[in-house]
C-alpha cells in the first residue's frame, strides 16, 4: 500500500506545473469571483489529477507489471479511492486558505467558523464526484474515459455555477439552511455525509467487481 502510494505521488510531482496552473487559476477565480466557487474548483481538480494517476499505471502495460508485484487488486483499489480522498483534503485545505486571502484581497471580512459548514460540505462532495470518476475510468479505459471525465467535469461545472448563481454568497445558502422548518445545520450536514459516503461505497464495490474482471 504504502509503496503504491508513493508511486502516485511520485506522478503527482511529475505534473506540478499543471497542478501549479490550477492553483493560480482558482486564485484568479477567488479574486475575481466567488470565493466558494474557487474552493469547489480546486477541490475537484485535485480529485481529477488524483485519478489521472490511473491513466499513467495503464499506459505501456504499467498495470500488467504493477500485478505482478505483492498486491492484489482490491489492495490496488483501495489505495486508489485512499490517495484521491487525501487528494482531495490537501485541495480543500489549500483552496480555503487562497479563499481567506482571495477575500481579504478583495476587503470583505471572512467569519471563517460562520461559514465553514457549507464550505465544509465541498470537500465530501467532491470526494465523491472524484471516486464516481474512478469506476468509469477503469470500465471504460484511457480513451473512452477521458471523454466520460469531460462529461462529468462539464455537467459538474453547470452545477457549481448554477449553484453559485442561487446562493449569490455563502450568507445566503447559510440562510436557506435555517429557512427549512425543523431542520439544523448539524442535520443537513449529517444527511448529506451519510449519502456521500453510501455513494462512496457503491463505487468502491463497483470498482473492485470492473478490477476483478479485468483482462490483464
């Protein structure tokens, strides 16, 4: 496990000038922007990059070699669905901190706890977008799942903007919260972790079942 993750992060350092564009491509959004949105793109990205380290492990018969090594395939899995949660983690904690700065840039004083629950949010959901992608890249290959990641970025970004668009600031999707007659904050939040992480689990089941099938 441990040399599995090495070897994604290793990949991952291989890449910094693309993750070093995303990073100034959300400062430029937090700046410009809403600041919320700049936390759910780099979350996202991050994810993507994380599950691009799949794409490398397939190319010149990279995954035929890495089975012939100690692992299994369900060990090979669950490093996967590991390495992009803490991808993930590590870009919602760096986007929270470009969004205080982006915000303090922009001369609006940040109530970081006030907004943390919906900021807080991102991060599973992201998570999960990220772990659907994995399932549809190992069922579908290189090719045909970079089409399928497209798909699911573009879909995706309609989402946040049209979010974005609803809640004008994180106040107003605070408010929204506590409009709904008897329901808590700490209750939306629970809800919506125990679906994020029974979707997580459906597509980690799927993933073992397409890995277990797989021609090598």
């Amino acid at each position: 496990m441990l040399g599995l993750i090495e070897k994604d992060l290793r990949l991952t350092i291989q890449r910094k000038q693309t993750v070093a564009i995303f990073v100034v491509m959300a400062l430029v959004l937090g700046i410009s922007g809403s600041g919320t949105f700049a936390v759910a793109y780099l979350t996202i990205l991050a994810g993507i990059v994380a599950t691009g380290t799949l794409s490398y492990d397939e190319f010149d018969n990279g995954l035929e070699f890495l089975m012939t090594l100690p692992i299994d395939r369900k060990t090979y899995i669950r490093e996967k669905y590991l390495f992009t949660t803490a991808a993930c983690t590590i870009g919602w904690c760096i986007s929270l901190v470009l969004y205080v700065v982006c915000e303090n840039f922009r001369g609006t004083n940040v109530n970081l706890l006030e907004q943390l629950p919906v900021l807080f949010i991102i991060l599973p959901g992201m998570v999960v977008v990220s772990t659907i992608i994995l399932p549809l890249q190992l069922k579908f290959g290189t090719e045909k799942g970079r089409i399928v990641l497209f798909a699911v970025v573009g879909c995706l970004s309609v989402a946040i903007v049209a979010v974005n668009h609803m809640f004008v600031s994180t106040t107003d999707a605070l408010s929204f919260i506590y409009s709904m007659q008897g329901i808590s904050v700490g209750t939306v939040i629970i809800v919506f972790l125990a679906i994020c992480v029974l979707v997580g689990f459906i597509s980690y089941f799927c993933s073992i079942r397409i890995m277990q099938k797989k021609e090598l």
